[in-house]
C-alpha cells in the first residue's frame, strides 16, 4: 500500500496524483506502516493531496518517529524548534535531533551541532556542536562541512587549524556553499592554511556575491572602490 501511495506520488508507472498517493499512505499508516506515516507526514506539511496541516502532519510524524524512523524524528525535531503543529520545544527538539542523529540521519547530526554551538535546548557545549558538525561534514552535508571549517578556523570546541579549516570549506565550496566560498575567500585574501592567492580570493568572493553573501559583497565593493 505505502509503494503504491509512493508510485503515485512519484508518477512511477502511473499518472502523478498527490490525492490517490494520501488515500493509499493512509490505508498503510493506519496499520503501523512507519514508511507511510512519515510520508503522509510530509504530505500534511508540504500540503500535497491535502489541505497543509502541521498538525496532522506532526501526528504522523510522531507516530513514524516512536517507531525509529529517522526522517521522521529530524522532522518533529524541526517542529518542536520552530513550533509547526506543536507547542515550540527547544528540549523536546533535541530528544528527537539526537535520536535520528544517534541513526546517522545527516541533518540531524547537523541541527544537533547547531543547538550545541547556541546553546538551543542544552548547554552551550562547542565541543560537542564540533563533533556533530564533523559526523555530517563527512557525509558531505555542504552546511556542516562550512561550520566545522569555522570551527577549525576560529578554534571554536577543536584545536585551531588553518589548514584542516581551508580543506572543510573547499569541500563545502564545491557544493556553492555561499558561506563556505566567503570563508575560502578570506583564507586566500590572508594566506590562512594556503598560500595567499589575491586572484583566488576574489574568484572566491565573486562566487559568494553572486549568492548575494553579505561579507562577499562587502569586500567586492572595497575592491570596486579601491
């Protein structure tokens, strides 16, 4: 039933059809089909073959995430931290963030080192927000991959380290990481863990500007100005 609702969803060898995809989820989900609880999760968020509805779409969520469905627990995580479909709950937010993250889930590795590095529902711990940004930065998740390199650039929760810096933000720039471009940029303007290269750094910072990065367009129009 869940491969079915997955098919029309899809249009995989039938008609696109997002209503058919809810009836053929629902059928699944309301027999513990943890695949079909999450999707029709996503359904009720992104309001497809239904009317939005972050509550329901929280419910579903929810009944995926007891089952361990990793997609679904850095989901509810989402909503618990900004308050979709449920009351916003920074700590509630991190059970679920560690719990898929605890499963190799890339975004909640993420999130998690974000809320450490904030202080967002636990204490403000950089190391811990370091080792959770590495666990996601290696499985090339661009975000993650940029704030370890801030992390190795400022010495923030590791030692300081120019050159491991510059190789996390070439990784992450590669990607067009807006950020990640700015960082290389710097690091090039300033010969930071690479040689000094000024036509690297203003290739670097040109393709952030593009991205519209503020630090990129700043050091543009100093550039233009000088």
């Amino acid at each position: 039933m869940c491969n079915i609702g997955y098919c029309h969803e899809h249009g995989y060898g039938v008609r696109k059809d997002y209503k058919k995809a809810v009836k053929w989820y629902l059928k699944a989900a309301e027999r513990g089909d943890s695949a079909a609880q999450y999707n029709l999760g996503e359904c009720y968020r992104h309001g497809d073959g239904v009317c939005q509805d972050y509550k329901e779409a929280a419910k579903w969520y929810l009944k995926a995430a007891e089952q361990g469905y990793a997609g679904a627990q850095n989901n509810l995580g989402v909503f618990y931290e900004h308050g979709n479909g449920v009351s916003q709950d920074s700590k509630e937010a991190i059970k679920w963030y560690r719990k898929a993250a605890e499963q190799g889930h890339v975004g909640a590795q993420y999130r998690l080192g974000v809320c450490y590095e904030n202080g967002e529902g636990v204490c403000q711990n950089h190391k811990k927000a370091a080792v959770w940004y590495l666990k996601a930065a290696e499985q090339g998740y661009a975000d993650a991959q940029r704030n370890i390199g801030e992390c190795y650039l400022d010495g923030n929760g590791v030692n300081q380290d120019y050159k491991e810096a510059v190789i996390w933000f070439q990784k992450a720039a590669r990607q067009g990481d807006a950020g990640a471009q700015y960082c290389l940029g710097y690091c090039y303007k300033y010969g930071l863990g690479i040689r000094r290269n000024r036509k690297k750094s203003i290739d670097m910072f040109l393709r952030a500007a593009e991205q519209e990065h503020p630090g990129a367009i700043e050091e543009i129009n100093q550039l233009e100005a000088n």
